[in-house]
C-alpha cells in the first residue's frame, strides 16, 4: 500500500520541488490514501487527477482559494522508503500540472452553480408570430391642454353649458416617471387640505354651478353676448326635453286618442279619397292576382320554366 502525499499553498503560481520552510503560509494540508499497484509508476497524470479531484470534492475550502500544487511524493514502507527515496522524488513535468490546475477550476466552477440558488423563470404571456416575447413600455406621455367653449348639452339646472374644442391649445411631452412624480405632488399637496386619507371625487365633485361655467367662459375670452346666446339655447332645449318628459306620462292615452282620430277622420271627411283609391287599384289588383295563378300553373299543368315566362311576357305585381 503507497500513501500520496501533497500540499496546497496559496498565492503561488509556479510549481516548487524544493522543501518548504515552516515559515511559509501553508493554507492547509490534506491527506488522502489511494491505493496504487507496485507496478504503476505513482506520477502519472491519471492518479494524480483522481487524487487531485478526490481530495477537491472532500475540501469544499479548496475551491475558494488559489491552490498551488508544490510536490508530490510516493512514499513506500520503512523497507522501501530508503531504497527508492531518490526515483521516488521526482516532480511532476508542466502538462501533468496544468492537468491539475484545469481539474481544481472545473470542480470550483461546478460547486458554484449547485450553490447558486435556482431561479423561477415565469412564462411569458404572448409571443409574436416567430415565438419572442411581446412586450409594450411606456416611455412618455403626451399632454394637449384643449380651450373652454360654449356646449348645447341641456342636462344643467340653469346657465351655459361648457364643453372642450377641437385643437389644442398647447401640447408637451414628458417622461412617464415625470408624470407619476407629478401626480404624487399633486395628491399629496391635496391631502394636506383634506381629512380624508385619499381624494376620491363623486358625483358632487365634479357638478360645476352656472357661475363656474360662466367665469371659465369669460376666461377663455368669450364676451357676455356669446354666453348670453348659449344660455338661452339651452334653455329652449331644457323646455322641450321637459315636455317630453310630461307626455311619457300619459304614452298610451294618448295612443288612444290618435287611434280615435285616425279612424273618425277616415269615416268622414277622407271617405271618398279611400273610396276613390280602392276603385283605381282594383284592376290592378285583379290582374296581379291572375298572373299570380297562371306563373305557378300553365294550361298543361306544369309549372312553366324561366325562360317561358319570360318568352310569354309574364309580370308580378304586388
């Protein structure tokens, strides 16, 4: 049974068969029995990579440091030790050690992915005709600020209706993050005015009173004279919208009485036009109910074709 031995030495990069003080910084040194055959030379590069990989996967502290392989020695019995002391001790050639060092950088590349905690990778929810991800951002917000001017909505109580224009006024740009900060500004600003914990607008909140309405008309550089013509439209509409309101009311008297007028006026005074109708068109009738016949049934008994109804100059009338 041989014993290989070897040590590890931090911040060294080049390989020294020399003996080392005891002075120098030795991180650590480990011990790891493999069993190697009389026969086998104990410095090829085939036991000194298992043995290099065993002693890696039992140290997990080797993978943090630079490690540095400085001698290797194969040391026999008490009976052998003095006759092969000096075939023994021999160093390892520069390709057996890059060996070495690639087996130590594997292990340590390795150790660090089964330590890397998994992630959760999320599906995403829509892909593109050729399999990427859709994705949409936001990156600015374009503000249009839109003049006051004069409405024809009549659902106020009194005064102009307002509504907005067509062409803005003035338009910017800003960035989406700009916005948001603004909108906190500004909530904040009106919670320091507020009891409650969050300005929620209703119903009431947002009912301008006719002298609002009025006061932004003027503002927007309307004369008393526009605004005193749109105040009187709207209440031409209010008036009307009311009076249809009323007559909702009484939907089926009122059915009623044009059913009753329909039918006196047709037995009195539009008598003889609907006497004088039907005598124009009963001819016409007649003969539309006579062609009718003979188009499904012809003197034969069968039904004619298309093409002799057309030959025969047949008509429908309706």
């Amino acid at each position: 049974m041989f014993t290989v031995i070897y040590a590890n030495q931090a911040h060294h990069n080049e390989p020294d068969t020399e003996q080392l003080p005891s002075s120098s910084p030795q991180t650590s040194t480990e011990f790891q029995e493999v069993p190697i055959t009389k026969d086998e030379s104990p410095h090829k590069s085939e036991n000194s990579m298992s043995t290099a990989s065993l002693t890696a996967m039992s140290n997990p502290s080797m993978a943090e440091e630079d490690v540095s392989w400085a001698t290797l020695q194969v040391v026999g019995d008490d009976s052998s030790e003095n006759d092969d002391g000096d075939s023994d001790d021999e160093d390892l050639d520069v390709q057996e050690l890059l060996d070495m060092y690639d087996t130590i950088d594997t292990i340590q590349v390795g150790r660090e992915l089964a330590e890397t905690p998994s992630k959760i990778i999320k599906r995403p929810s829509s892909y593109n005709l050729k399999g990427e991800e859709k994705e949409v951002r936001f990156s600015t917000v374009q503000v249009r600020e839109y003049p006051i001017v004069p409405g024809d909505n009549p659902s106020g109580d009194s005064g102009p209706p307002i509504t907005i224009g067509w062409k803005p006024t003035r338009e910017m740009e800003v960035s989406v993050d700009h916005n948001e900060q603004y909108g906190l500004y500004a909530d904040e600003k009106a919670l320091q005015n507020s009891d409650h914990s969050r300005i929620k607008r209703n119903v009431e909140g947002l009912h301008l009173s006719h002298l609002k309405r009025m006061c932004k008309l003027h503002h927007s550089g309307y004369s008393s004279k526009e605004i005193g013509a749109a105040t009187k439209a709207a209440d031409d509409e209010r008036r009307k919208r009311e009076e249809t309101l009323k007559s909702l009311k009484n939907e089926k008297l009122n059915e009623y009485k044009e059913t009753i007028k329909r039918a006196f006026r047709n037995a009195t005074v539009a008598r003889k036009a609907k006497k004088a109708e039907k005598e124009f068109l009963k001819p016409y009738i007649e003969r539309s109910s006579k062609n009718r016949h003979s188009s499904i049934v012809n003197e034969s008994g069968e039904l004619p074709n298309a093409k002799t109804y057309e030959d025969d100059g047949g008509f429908w009338y309706y």
